[in-house]
C-alpha cells in the first residue's frame, strides 16, 4: 500500500509540473492561432477615436497584444513593413493594454509605429492578435491577414500592401 501512495504521489507531481510548464509557455493562454481566424472584415469600415488615417496612403493597423507570444514572433516582420515601406504606410498599433503598457511592449521590442492607439480589440472588429488590416482613408478595410502569418502569407502583404513602383 506504501508503494502505491508513492506512486500516486509522484503522479500527482509530475501533473503539476506538467501543468506549469505548459501555463509558463502560454499554451492556455494562446490569443489566436492563424486557423481561428475572427469573421471576414473585408469591405468594412473600422472606425476608432485616436487612429488618424491620412489622405494620401493607406494605413497598416497592427491588433496586437503585450502578452500574445504570436505577437512577439511576428515583431521581426513588422519591423521589415516597417523598413520596407518607408514612410508608404501610415502603420497604427491598437492594443488592449493601458498605453504605458502598450508604448512599453512596443518599444521592449523595438518596433516603431506612427500611432499607438489603446483600445479593445473588438472596436475595430478584430477577436484575436495578432491581425493586420490595410485600410484606405476611409477605414475601409481593404484586407486582412489573421495570426501568424508564413512566408508565403508574409510575401503575399508586402505584395498588397507595398505594390511595386
């Protein structure tokens, strides 16, 4: 009978790690993977106190999170729209932390935004981070791209989003 209660205890235990560690990596947290995908927005109009959308080019807005580990693997290729547009885009960030929070991420992981704006998510008719939408000068919502995008799917905005010369 001890012998039994040692293992139910060591089972127990392993359980518990096991159960950390997949908290500490975020897999019961997770903001959205690419197949959850919100409704299609496209041909929307996303409207949202704080975000100016200049006449003369379309606006990239980023709906990301402070916490969302999708996010964070996709910093590196917002930083290249970000290089690659050179000032062709006006590019918005929208969280939904308080904006301390916000500025901080953005800045912790270097990337620059022409606007941050706090808010939640859904306003702008987004359900999971990260979600890229182009938007003309009326907010409408030319396309969208949702969670992690590939390379392929990375190719595919740069191509809509920055057409040649």
């Amino acid at each position: 009978m001890k012998h039994l209660d040692k293992i139910a205890n060591l089972a127990v235990i392993v359980g518990v790690i096991v159960f950390l560690v997949l908290v500490y990596r975020g897999e019961f947290g997770r903001q959205m993977a690419p197949e959850s995908a919100p409704q299609n927005i496209v041909g929307e109009t996303v409207s949202l106190p704080g975000i100016k959308l200049p006449r003369d080019r379309n606006t990239l807005i980023l709906a990301v999170s402070a916490t969302c580990h999708f996010c964070k693997e996709s910093v590196p290729f917002y930083k290249q729209i970000e290089k690659d547009s050179a000032g062709r885009l006006n590019i918005v960030a929208v969280l939904p932390q308080p904006m301390d929070e916000a500025q901080k991420f953005l800045r912790d992981e270097g990337l620059e935004t022409n606007q941050v704006v706090s808010a939640r998510l859904d306003v702008i008719g987004v359900r999971g981070t990260p979600t890229v939408l182009l938007v003309d000068a009326n907010g409408k919502v030319k396309h969208a791209w949702k969670g992690t995008l590939d390379e392929k799917g990375q190719q595919d905005l740069l191509a809509i989003a920055l057409p040649g010369p």
